[in-house]
C-alpha cells in the first residue's frame, strides 16, 4: 500500500491570528507487530519567523514608531 508522504495544514501560530500554512511529513514505524504513524513539521521555525514578523508588522503600524530588535 503507497501513503502521500508529505501534507500541509492551515493552523494560526499564536492564539486568534491568522492561520499559517503549514507543511508536515507522514510518519510510520511497525514495531512488535504494530503500527504508529505520526508527523514532523517541515521548517516549523520559517512559520514561527513569518507569524512573529506579521505582528511586529502590525505593532510598528498602529504605535508608527519603529521598532528596534537585538540582543538585550
């Protein structure tokens, strides 16, 4: 039997934003006789870069100051 073997979801990153597009491989093992599927994000941290730079976006347009990111 041939599975796909990659998939993508549309998930918001942060709580009540907007989703994101996801891409995902599917994961199988048989072990002892049974089965387990299970997924791996593909560059999970492009997405979380993307959806963090969104809402800066939207911070430095409501207070129209710029905002400044470094090392603390």
């Amino acid at each position: 039997m041939k599975l796909f073997d990659r998939f993508a979801i549309g998930i918001p990153v942060f709580w009540g934003d907007a989703a994101y597009r996801v891409e995902a491989r599917l994961r199988y093992r048989v072990r002892e006789g049974k089965l387990s599927f299970w997924f791996e994000l593909i560059r999970a941290d492009k997405v979380l870069e993307a959806a963090a730079n969104a809402i800066v976006d939207k911070i430095t347009d409501a207070v129209q100051m710029p905002i400044f990111l470094g090392q603390p």
